[in-house]
C-alpha cells in the first residue's frame, strides 16, 4: 500500500467538507489558483509526482466532493498540467512531468504545501539551516524506488536536540509519517568524514535553507 503525504482540512464530523462549494473558495496560502480545490488538488499531485491516484482517493485527500474534484481535474488536464488514463471503471491522474513549467510550479508548491512546506515551519524555530535527505529527497528529484515511509531530515546549527526532536514529532503528526531528525554542529558537519555526511553531502538533498517559522524575523538563507 502506498504511504500518501496528506496535508488536508480537519474536520468534526464524519461528512467531507467541500473546499470548494461555491467553486470560488479562497485560496488561503498562493492564491494564484482558482479555487481552494483546485490549489491542494495541484499540491497533492506535484508534491507527489509519479504517482497516480483515482477521483476517488484525490477527493477524499483533499476534502473536496467528487464531481468537485473531478472539474477541477478536468480543467487541469486542458491545461497541460495533469495526465489521466482510464484503468477500467477509474480515472488515474498525475502530475505532468514532461512540461517547463513542472519543476518551477513544483518548487514554488513546495513551499507552502506537502513535506518540504512542513518541515520548514515546524523546524522554523530553531533558526537553523534545515534539509530533506535520504529516500523523499530522491524521490523529489526523480530517483526510481518505492514511496518513502519516512522523511530524514537534517538540522545544522546550534540547536538542542529536544527541541529538535519536538519539532520531528509535529511534523510527524501533521503528515502521518515519521520524521527522523539529525542534529550536527556546522563547523563538524563540513569537516566530517564518514561515511554517512559523505553520503548525504553527496547525495540528492531539499536545502530548506535557514528555515523560519511564518512571522519569524529570521533573515538567513542557506546555500
């Protein structure tokens, strides 16, 4: 079974809630889409590219009604932006990789929606210089393998491991995987030599840069 990074609205109650009933719902985090459907149907499927999911599953992750989802993804595929194959019964949609505008559109998703989006406003706090290794990052950057369980991150700075620690444990809780967190002084990271830094040094890696929670006056960036 797949692990599916969800980022959805929480509700009270047993019924879905429709994000877009009016079909002009706000847009709350990058209102350059239509409708609030429409933008966590766009986060779903270009933070998890390569993967296929039905009107069915689409719906159900992002708090949206079928024929909601089924427009918006209607519209989506008009645009260029969205495949869909029939398998049987099911619509199968997924994010157009083979397009420009895929990995810009990616990039800015990533920032205020899935994994990446995430993990830099839960480690926010920290002010350190955050990033995403190991098997999501690999994936995130088109490396065959199976969907990742988990999500390492890594932590440079002066940071105290509980609070590290807390922060992998909210993340965890909002995306329904486990975070792993590693925490290494700067100067140490750069000149370590083994084998494990040579491999996430060497490896593909999300450079959240210095990570900073929303309304944090943190001005640093990572390079």
């Amino acid at each position: 079974m797949l692990t599916r990074i969800r980022l959805r609205i929480h509700k009270s109650d047993d019924n879905i809630h429709d994000v877009d009933a009016s079909s002009r719902a706000a847009v709350s985090l990058l209102p350059i889409f239509r409708s609030e459907a429409q933008y966590r149907l766009v986060g779903e499927l270009f933070t998890n590219a390569g993967t296929e999911y039905s009107i069915g599953e689409l719906a159900a992750l992002v708090g949206a009604s079928q024929p909601t989802a089924s427009r918006e993804v209607d519209r989506l595929v008009v645009a260029g932006l969205l495949a869909a194959r029939s398998d049987g019964r099911k619509r199968l949609v997924s994010a157009r990789e083979d397009t420009p505008v895929f990995a810009p559109l990616r990039a800015l998703i990533s920032k205020v929606y899935g994994v990446p989006a995430v993990v830099a406003e839960e480690f926010g706090q920290l002010n350190a210089r955050v990033m995403i290794f190991g098997s999501y990052a690999a994936r995130w950057f088109g490396e065959a393998g199976p969907t990742p369980r988990d999500v390492d991150v890594l932590v440079l700075g002066d940071v105290e491991p509980l609070d590290a620690w807390d922060a992998a444990a909210r993340a965890s809780s909002r995306l329904g995987m486990e975070v792993n967190v590693v925490v290494r002084d700067p100067d140490a990271w750069e000149q370590d030599p083994t084998g494990f830094a040579q491999q996430v040094k060497h490896g593909p890696t999300i450079d959240l840069g210095e990570a900073s929670s929303p309304g944090s006056n943190t001005d640093g960036g990572g390079s």
